[in-house]
C-alpha cells in the first residue's frame, strides 16, 4: 500500500488543502518532504484565520501579532461568544499570549469554556469579570488558574467571600483591584491589603462593609496611588489622618458621600496628592484652604459647608467641580484668578449669567460649563465632543 509521503507533489498539494493549521503543523513533523508541502500551504491557512480573527477584533480593543504564523492575533476578548472560539485558536496555534480578557459568565458553560481559556492561558494579566454571580468557590478556582494578574475588575460581583478574597490575595503581582459594588466583607478586603504589598489601585466604591479593619490595613497601603472611598459610610477623619500618615505615594483620592468626614487638613502632608473628590461631604473650608495650593483636579460638589470660594485663594488648579454651591458673581471671578485653570464646572449656582459672561470675558482660556450652555446630563469633556 503506498504511504502518503510516496504520493506525487500534486496529490500532496490536493491533500494539504484541505487540512486546517492543527495538521499541518502535525505534517511538518512527519517529513521533511511532506513538511515543503505544509509549508507551502501555510499561507492560505493563514488567511483563513486573518479572516476569522479580522471579523472578531470588531469587538476586540486591541490587537497584536500574538501567533508567530498569523499576521493579527487578539490579545483581549470583549464578546462572551468568543471565549470558545478564542480557546480554540489558542489551542490550535501553540500560543497562550492571551493577555487581556473581559466577559461576564452566567452559565455552566460559560464556566467551562472560561476554566479552558484560563488553563490555556495562565500568564493573563487583565481580567474584567463584571455582574457576576458566580458562588464564591467558583469564582476562588477561575482565579486562582491565573498566575500573573496584574488589573483585576470585580465590579458588582456578588458572594465576593473569604475564598474569592484567598484567590486574589495569591495574586503578588496585582496592581490594580476594583470591588466597586461588591458583596465583601470588611475582613476579606483587609486580607487583600495586607498581602498585596504591589497593588497601586483600589476602588471600594459602594462597598458598604467596609470598615476599621479594611482602613486600618489602608494605612501601611506605601505603594498605594488610587483609592476610591466612596460611599464608604464607615470612614472618618481620624482614618483619613492614618491614610495619609502611611499612603505617602497617594496621587489620587475619592472620598465622595462620606458624611462623616469634616477635617481632612492632614491630606496636605501628602507630597504626591494631585486629585481630590470630596463632593457630598461636610469637609470644612480650612481643609479646602490647607490641601488646594497642591492640586491640578478637585471636586467640591454639594460641599454644604463651603461658603464663598476665598478658600481657593492662591490654588493652582487646572479643573474644578462645584455644582449645587452658592456662589455669587464675584466668587466666580476669584475662581477665574487660578492660573492654571482649565476646565469649571458651576452648574446648578447661584451665578447670574452676567457673572458668566464677565468670567468667558476676562479669562477666555477657561471651559466653563454651565445651566446655559449645557444640561446636567449632556456635558461631555471637549475632547469627547471633536
């Protein structure tokens, strides 16, 4: 009986035709005459699969040359129909590069398909896993199959429990968490804390739970550069003072809807703090005068304890947002004295539109935003709107 590498060039052409990039990679190792053929045909496969991966990047945010024999190759996966498709090429073409994976799960089979994709590709290091409802063992063994994550997104993922908390904790190389709208407890998110000396990023925002034990942990957080607090019921001024004794790298803070913070004077011993969102809260105007010289982005919204804008005297901010304040004509013109404003947002005050138009008169250069020239709901920074 003839065997295959006996067959003339012409057969072999035929036959290599019709075999997808599994077997004729399978083929170039047989021989070497049948690897000439393989070869040959490599460029039609290749093809094929630009096809299938050019149709899926229309949902994909960025791409790269991944597989060493495809000229496109996606490195992040918005679509959950994908995931099974993904793990396939993935398997077919010998490279775990996947790097950056965002879908929801909602079934046994998405389970499935995602446990494949993770074993495949352990070296994934941006997971975004949002509206969740996975059971929390679950959740502990998809994560635990990844082994240099480095941004993870949990955003309102619910049954956030102590094996998910262990799960994450595993990640050393973590720098970036968001719980925002987590089911979590106060314990689990001051495990994360302790453990991962790495992380730079935190977002807590709605996460009601948490508490003395999370803040305290906060406090010896020195490589931490966000944190978002928001909404965070359980915070006072006396854990804010902590923060910013331990937190020195801190760049950004939110504190938004933290009604019981008042004194926040201690911020101002921070050297690296450029971002300030206390809107909502009752913060005193000594803080707002002791913390504003040193920041470029403040947001003062609802402030109810801010009177006038004197306190801004002397800042060097390049946006402010103070909607729902009383200002006065002349409280507008002492914020238009900032140097290095760019952006004001002063919707819903107390400013006449004289006062607005003496403000775009005397300081052109500024991006004021207004009740007359914008609704509340449709104002989109400017480079959103070219």
């Amino acid at each position: 009986m003839p065997s295959l590498s006996s067959q003339p060039n012409d057969h072999l052409t035929v036959i290599a035709s019709f075999l997808d990039g599994l077997d004729l990679k399978r083929c170039m190792r047989v021989s070497k005459r049948l690897a000439v053929f393989a070869r040959k045909q490599w460029p039609a496969t290749s093809t094929i699969l630009d096809r299938a991966l050019e149709e899926a990047s229309r949902y994909s945010h960025q791409l790269s040359d991944v597989f060493p024999h495809v000229r496109v190759g996606i490195t992040r996966v918005t679509r959950q129909d994908l995931i099974s498709t993904c793990t396939n090429l993935v398997a077919r073409n010998g490279g775990p590069h996947l790097r950056d994976v965002t879908f929801t799960i909602d079934n046994v089979n998405d389970v499935r398909n995602a446990t494949g994709l993770f074993q495949l590709c352990p070296d994934i290091e941006t997971l975004v896993l949002v509206n969740s409802h996975l059971d929390d063992t679950t959740r502990f063994g998809l994560i635990s199959l990844l082994r240099r994550l480095k941004k993870l997104n949990l955003t309102r993922n619910r049954q956030l429990g102590p094996s998910s908390a262990a799960a994450i904790a595993l990640q050393s190389d973590l720098r970036s968490l968001i719980l925002t709208e987590c089911s979590v407890s106060d314990h689990s998110v001051a495990l994360i804390v302790q453990v991962c000396e790495s992380l730079e990023e935190l977002h807590l925002e709605r996460c009601y739970a948490i508490g003395i034990e999370t803040l305290t942990q906060l406090s010896h957080a020195k490589n931490l550069r966000v944190l978002d607090l928001a909404h965070c019921q359980g915070v006072y001024d006396s854990h804010i003072k902590a923060l910013a004794r331990g937190c020195q790298a801190l760049q950004t803070l939110v504190v938004s809807y933290c009604m019981r913070l008042v004194d926040l004077r201690c911020l101002a011993s921070l050297p690296h703090l450029k971002a300030l969102d206390v809107s909502n809260t009752s913060v005193s105007i000594a803080s707002i005068q002791a913390v504003g010289p040193m920041l470029n982005h403040l947001n003062i919204n609802g402030c109810i304890a801010l009177t006038g804008m004197e306190c801004l005297k002397g800042a060097n901010l390049e946006t402010l947002e103070a909607m729902f304040l009383e200002l006065s004509d002349s409280d507008l013109m002492v914020l238009g004295e900032m140097p290095k404003l760019k952006l004001l947002d002063v919707r819903r005050t107390g400013v006449s539109k004289q006062g607005f138009d003496a403000l775009h008169e005397a300081f052109p250069h500024i991006e004021l935003i207004t009740t007359f020239n914008t609704s509340l709901y449709e104002w989109k920074p400017k480079a959103a709107r070219a």
